[in-house]
C-alpha cells in the first residue's frame, strides 16, 4: 500500500488531468460575431514581412507547448533569428487549451504550417525547437509526413521523447475507475504521451532518428513532469544529449522553468541551431 504523501501526490496530480479532460466536456462557448484573423495567418502575413536574414537563412521555426509556454523567442530574435510560432492540438469547443488533441493530428498540422513558412520566406529547411510535446510531436512530422527532407535541426527542451509515468503516477490510473478512460476519449493528446502508449511505441519503433536531421535534447534532472527525466536522451546518429546540470550544476530549473525562463538553456539552443558559432554553456550564460 502507499503511504499516505504518496496519494495525495497521485490525487493532485491526477486531478490535473482529470480536469483538463473535464474541460473538453463543457458547451462550446457561443460564437463570436466577428471571428478573429486566424493566427496561422497573422503568423505568415509575419512570415511574408520578414525574411531570414543572410547569415541564418534557415527560419528558426519555434514550437510551443500548449501553444505558449516555450519562450525563447526573445532570445534567439536578439540574436538575428526569424522566428515563428504555432498554436496546435486544440480541440473543438476548447478555448485557450492546446496540445489536447491527437498528436499525430498536430504533427499534420505542424507539416502544413512549415509549408506555408517556407513558402513565404523561400527558404529551403527550417529548424525547429520545442518544449515538451513541442519537442517530441516534431519527430512524428519528421519520420512520417516528409518531414526530414524540410528540417536541418530539432531541439527538444524536456521532450517526452519516450514518454511519461509522471513520476510513477501514471501507474496508479487503473486505481481510479474512468479516470485512464476519460483522459484517453477527452484529451487524447494527454493519453499519448504516456510511457508504453500506442503513439509512443510506434513513434519510436525502428529507431529513435531518421536520417538527414540534427537532433538536440536538452534536459534536467530535476523535471518532475517528464519521468524518468533519461527517458528524453535520444539515441542514433548525429544526436546531442545536453543535461543542463553538466553546464551549470547550480541551475535548478525543472520541467516549466527550463522551456520558459532558463538562459542557460536558451543559450544550448543557440548553440545547436549555429554550432559554426557557438560559445561555451556555463552558468555564466544567464547574464549572456
């Protein structure tokens, strides 16, 4: 039997899940009277205005989760990126949630979306960087919607590569009756990234990598939402494997903080995306 912290721990966090499965539930909200430009295209009329300057020709493609929390856009359009955005994975009738949806859905949307940007700015490739499912739901897009021949380089910040018992909890869903079937039928993006999922065992069959694409994992060993935090590390050619902990052993940044506020980080993913220029990451690289 578990002791008693170790159910309340499963509690809290199985009610998260519960709740955001609960909300795909709940009536669509009424219909505007004048719908908003969508942001795919306020995000290529952006695309149109602004191409790649000459020494970064490749658009620095910036995938985020649930659509806004991976935040190193500031610091890579300092330093002379072009950089777009895309919200994906929401679900009919749920507003301000994405990443809920299918992922396999959202990596079809990530592979209309790069084709726009392409198109708009002539670059030949893009890269792109994530954050959680952002960093995990590109390889789809790249092993099976012709995504490799598009993308020089994938960096992934805490990518649930392999999947999540998030901390073991999942593990503890057959103790809750409905719980494991809610979240498969309300948010299937949730139920796909558990570890041993139907999406994650085929995303991963015949090798983690597909040729022609640089990979860039970048992790923390205090992450306490992509367990066990190793389960990110890809393995193949021309994958990188970066532990923040190894460039700073003070950085304390865990699963949010790593793809929102750590320059640390930010300054790994510099790196990878220009690694003709890049500096060494210390914990000196927060003031960079």
């Amino acid at each position: 039997m578990l002791p008693p912290k170790s159910w309340k721990r499963a509690v809290r966090a199985l009610s998260v899940l519960l709740l955001a499965a609960a909300a795909t539930l709940a009536p669509p909200p009424p219909p505007r009277r004048t719908p908003p430009q969508p942001r795919l295209e306020r995000l290529l009329l952006q695309a149109v205005r602004r191409a790649p300057p000459p020494r970064r020709p490749r658009p620095r493609h910036l995938r985020e989760l649930r659509g806004q929390l991976a935040r190193p856009r500031p610091y890579l359009v300092d330093r002379g990126y072009c950089v777009f955005s895309l919200d994906y994975g929401q679900l009919p009738g749920v507003p301000l949630f994405h990443g809920l949806g299918p992922i396999a859905a959202s990596a079809g949307q990530l592979s209309t979306y790069v084709d726009r940007v392409l198109a708009a700015t002539g670059a030949p490739e893009a890269d792109l960087v994530g954050h959680s499912q952002g960093g995990m739901m590109p390889r789809w897009y790249l092993k099976f919607l012709g995504g490799a021949a598009k993308v020089n380089t994938l960096v992934g910040i805490a990518p649930d590569n392999h999947g999540t018992t998030l901390s073991g909890l999942t593990k503890l869903l057959p103790y809750f009756p409905g719980a494991e079937d809610l979240i498969s039928s309300a948010t299937p993006g949730l139920a796909d990234q558990i570890a041993g999922s139907a999406f994650i065992t085929k995303l991963n069959e015949g090798g983690d990598t597909v040729p022609g694409v640089r990979y860039h994992v970048i992790a923390s060993q205090y992450d306490e939402v992509v367990t066990p935090y190793r389960s990110q590390f890809l393995t193949g050619p021309n994958v990188t494997n970066v532990l923040i902990q190894d460039k700073c052993a003070l950085d304390l940044s865990e699963h949010v903080a790593i793809g929102t506020v750590d320059r640390v980080t930010f300054h790994e993913v510099a790196n990878a995306l220009d690694p003709a220029h890049a500096t060494p990451t210390t914990c000196l690289s927060v003031v960079g």
